[in-house]
C-alpha cells in the first residue's frame, strides 16, 4: 500500500475514534476552560469583541490568548455545526496539517511517525476542546524552522519568517509559547561568540518582530478590554516532596502507550497493558541486540540533525515548564503540562529510527511496536457508553 493511503487511512481512523469518544462523553471532552474558548469564539462570531456571557456573568477573553477561540470562531464561520464539534474539528486538522509535514519531511515513513498520536494522553489532548493540540503541532514547525535555520545556510532568511510565525502562532495559542524565543536567543549567543553577523542580525529582527507583535497584542487586548492579559499568579505553596512524586507519575504515565495507571487504585486492565507494553518492548530490545553492528547503526550521526532538534525543542519545554510549576501554582503536573513534550519526544524518536541507515533495524523491530500503538487506537473506544450501546442494541 503507498505510504500515502496509509497515512490517508490512519488519519480516518484517529478521526474516527475522537469523534466517537466526544459524541459519547457526556461532557463531550470539555472543561471550565473549554467554555471559556467556546465562549470566546461565539463572541468574536456574534458581536465581534472580547466579551462573553457565562452563567449570567460578563467576562473578558484575557486569562488565554485568542489563538485557538480564533480559530474555533474561523471554522464556525464556514460550517454548520456547533462551536463544541467546531472545536473537535479545529483539533482534527492540526492534526491533518501535521500529517502533511511528516508527508513532506518523511515520504517513505510518514506512516510510522504518524502512529504517535495513538498514543493514550496525545489522543486524550486531540479530542479535548484545549489549545494545547494546536500549540504542540505549532512547536513541531518551530522545530523544523530551527533545524533549518541552523543547517541550512543558504535558506537562513526565508526560515527566520517561519521562526517569526511559529513563535507568534504558539504564543497566540498558549502565552507560554513566548518562551520559544528563549530557546532561539541561546542560538543567538553562540553565532555571537562565531561572530557570524548575518545571523545575529537574522535573529535580532526575529527578536523585534516578535516582541514587537506581543506588545502590540497586549494593546489591542488592554484597548478592547481594560486588561492586558492573564491572571495573578502565586507561588508554589506545595511541598518539594509532593511536587515531585506528582511529577514521576506523571512521567511513568507519560511512558505508557495504552492506558495510564491511576495511582489511588488498582487497576488490573492499566496493569495488564504495562506488562504488555514491556513485554513488546523487551522483544524489540532483543531483535535490536541481535542485528549486527546494532552501537554504531543507533549511534548518532549528521543525518539525525533534525530528530535531535525536535528532541531537543521537547526538552526545553519539558525543564522550563517544570521549572515554572516547581516554583508557580498553576495546574498540577498532568498529562496536560507534559504531553507537549511526549509529542515531541515521540516524533523525534521515530523520526531518529526513520534514518535511512536503519531501514534494516526498523523493519525488524516495527511491527510489534506498530500493534501496540494500533491497540492504544483500539482503546481510545473504551467507554462504558459504547459497550452499553452494543448490549442494549
């Protein structure tokens, strides 16, 4: 089958399978923060401003960027449905868009890279109304305009507007997405030290129109509202220790493909799937330790510049987010504050086993891992609504 039918047939399924988990959750995957962007968008539809009416309570759209109610708004505009499937739907062709850049930066493994957003907590964040599926795919791009940036000489001026456009879309998705030109400064301080001018002037104009893009939205949002942005932050007043047992169940869930465990309970199913899980794991260990010259085919290399750059794009976001919650109260550490940077992992994992010069090792170790993410696919369907619709049908 050509990989383009077959990435064609894994964007249905996923599809698929968010729309029939939504139609069948009673809150249709929302929470209080998805009203709030659903809220938004029929704001900018119906009176075209910033406020919006909650339970009888006029509230200003501030405490998150216009992004994604922007684009909830766009795509209301041009279809019939309601702004909380136009939402599902905003989710839906983030990931289509993604599709078609793994499409063009992978034409011959785009499939199995595309398998990551089979993955349990990823499918859980897609089928969300949340900003983060928008802001994860927009951190991708980012990835793919820096490796340019950096290993593409000849390309540095048109990929410094992709640098530009990419930090602007995350941060009009989530504010926190400004930290990305944190992440380009420290590019910045090393051409500096090279002494490579046209680069430093690159991304000081990088630099300027994005800092002078956030003023200006943080006027416009002051001039139609009253307020700049956000909402009061406080310090961390949680324990060290708790901290950071939240954050290790968090990441040990972050590992697991099919089903998180939940931690004040047994849950045998969840169980089940982690022994599966490394089960399929400890055979593809053993097929990788059995192929020939497995160190030196594993081993980095020049090639792998691009799957190191989304890794390492992942981890910056990975130690700046905790970081800030180590010493911020905000959400606690869930699969919301750390898939961003599982997507990126993934992506970079697979993208780094894609090389050309592990075609042999990948075909030997593909197919299980393939049938784990099909069954975590699988699971996203397991609802008590769907299995009570098959018996009383």
């Amino acid at each position: 089958m050509r990989e383009s039918s077959k990435l064609l047939l894994l964007f249905l399924a996923i599809s698929l399978v968010i729309l029939v988990r939504v139609a069948l959750e009673p809150d249709g995957y929302t929470t209080p923060d998805s009203n709030h962007y659903m809220k938004g968008a029929g704001g900018l539809l119906t009176t075209g401003d910033l406020t919006y009416t909650i339970g009888g309570k006029t509230s200003t759209f501030t405490i998150w960027p216009l992004g994604y109610s922007f684009s909830i708004a766009t795509v209301a505009y041009l279809s019939p449905f309601s702004l909380l499937w136009n939402s599902k739907l905003v989710n839906l062709l983030w990931i289509a868009l993604t599709f078609l850049l793994l499409r063009r930066l992978y034409p011959e493994n785009a499939f199995w890279i595309g398998l990551v957003f089979c993955m349990h907590s990823i499918l859980d964040i897609f089928s969300f109304t949340w900003s983060e599926p928008g802001f994860m795919v927009i951190m991708l791009w980012y990835s793919v305009a820096l490796h340019h940036f950096l290993f593409k000489p000849d390309q540095r001026t048109e990929w410094a507007f992709h640098l530009v456009f990419a930090i602007i879309g995350a941060f009009l998705y989530r504010y926190f997405g400004a930290y990305l030109l944190g992440v380009l400064s420290l590019f910045g301080v090393y051409f500096l030290w090279k002494r490579k001018w046209k680069e430093v002037g690159l991304l000081i104009g990088v630099a300027a129109g994005v800092v002078g893009f956030i003023l200006s939205y943080f006027w416009f949002v002051q001039q139609h509202t009253g307020y700049y942005s956000g909402t009061t932050r406080i310090p961390a007043d949680e324990s060290f220790l708790y901290l950071l047992q939240n954050l290790a169940q968090t990441q040990l869930n972050e590992f697991l493909l099919i089903r998180k465990l939940p931690f004040h309970q047994v849950d045998y199913l969840a169980i089940l799937f982690l022994v599966l899980q490394l089960g399929v794991l400890l055979l593809v260990v053993q097929r990788i330790r059995k192929s020939t010259s497995w160190k030196e085919t594993l081993a980095p290399k020049a090639l792998d510049s691009l799957p190191l750059t989304i890794a390492f794009v992942g981890g910056t976001y990975w130690l700046t987010m905790v970081v800030l919650r180590f010493f911020m109260k905000f959400d606690m550490f869930d699969f919301r504050l750390i898939t961003p940077a599982t997507f990126l992992f993934l992506v970079a994992g697979h993208a780094y086993l894609a090389a050309t010069h592990r075609r042999l090792l990948l075909q030997k170790i593909q197919k299980p891992i393939v049938f784990l993410y099909f069954v975590a696919l699988a699971h996203g369907l397991y609802k008590k609504q769907l299995l009570l619709l098959f018996l009383n049908g």
